[in-house]
C-alpha cells in the first residue's frame, strides 16, 4: 500500500487494518513478518533481478523498467472518467446522518447510531451510499439501522477499483499470470 492509502485507514477514530478493515490497536511489532521479508527472495518483473523482499520497494522507485511495467498494467484497465460524474473526495470517513457528528468509519457509524439512534424513525440518507459513484445523495433508507447493518459489513473500497474496468482487468491479470512467473 502507498503511504496516503495508509494515512487514509488511520484517520478514523478507529483505525482500520488496509487489507481486512477490522480495527487495528497498538501492540508489538511483527518480528516474524519483518524476518520473512528480510529473508524471502522476489524477482523484479521489469528487470528480473533477483533480491530480496524488504529491498524491493527502493528498487521498484528507481527501475525504469519496473515502472514501464507497472504503467502498462494500469494503462490496460483504467477506464476514461465519465463526463457526469461526481467528486467522491472520501470514501473512508462519515457524517451520522441523525447528528452530524463527523469521521465514523463504517464501523463506527454502526456503533454510533446503534447506542445513540436506534429508536430514532426518521427517514435519513446513508452517508457511504451516498459516496459512492452509484449512490443516490438524495434517496433516504426507511429503516436506516437494518440498512447499514445489512448492508454495510465491509468496505467497498477494499473490493472495488472506480477507475479500473472490471473485464479488462481480469483479462490483463490472467495474461500477466500466464506471462509472469
């Protein structure tokens, strides 16, 4: 992961983990991770030098040939914006839609509404629909607590790639995987 993706899962009030969205807390460092990437050989797939792990990401920043690589795989998926489309400037952070009180992850915003709205009847918009590029800004849920406890268990954003069409992406992973070894 990039370091603004990072940043992006440690804004919440609870931080998420990137890969499975549960709550990350403080603890030790993963000395067994840390050992298997100093001691676990990889080979570029721009220039196909051998090293190992934990130098791979100071190698991949200066090879050209890494680079051409990675820019073709994105070239072959991204699609053209549409003309219509509406900024979605953050998709990891909510509004409560009965306070406004602001920055719940989606987690949270459960939390949230269940000790402090559940009673409550009125008809509101769901903050994380509403961000995402098929939502509706303006539909409101008549049962919003069933509504973000159905619907909402994980992130879209770990699944989903906006930009990226999803036939052409599954027709360059199958040939790179054909292609790589």
């Amino acid at each position: 992961f990039c370091t603004p993706c990072l940043q992006e899962c440690l804004k919440p009030k609870k931080p998420v983990c990137a890969v499975c969205r549960s709550t990350l807390s403080s603890g030790s460092r993963a000395l067994d991770l840390e050992k298997q990437i100093e001691t676990t050989e990889t080979t570029c797939n721009g220039c196909n030098k051998k090293m190992y792990l934990s130098k791979m990401r100071s190698h991949a920043a200066s090879c050209s040939k890494y680079q051409n690589y990675i820019m073709e795989g994105v070239k072959a998926v991204t699609k053209e914006p549409l003309h219509n489309t509406r900024n979605f400037p953050n998709r990891f952070t909510f509004p409560c839609p009965y306070c406004s009180e602001k920055n719940f992850d989606q987690e949270g915003l459960v939390e949230h509404c269940k000790a402090l709205h559940s009673m409550d009847a009125k008809q509101v918009v769901c903050p994380i629909c509403a961000s995402m590029p098929w939502g509706d800004p303006n539909y409101r849920s008549a049962n919003f607590m069933e509504h973000l406890q159905r619907r909402h268990r994980f992130s879209y954003d770990t699944f989903v790639d906006y930009d990226a069409d999803e036939d052409d992406m599954m027709a360059q992973v199958l040939m790179r995987s054909l292609r790589d070894k």
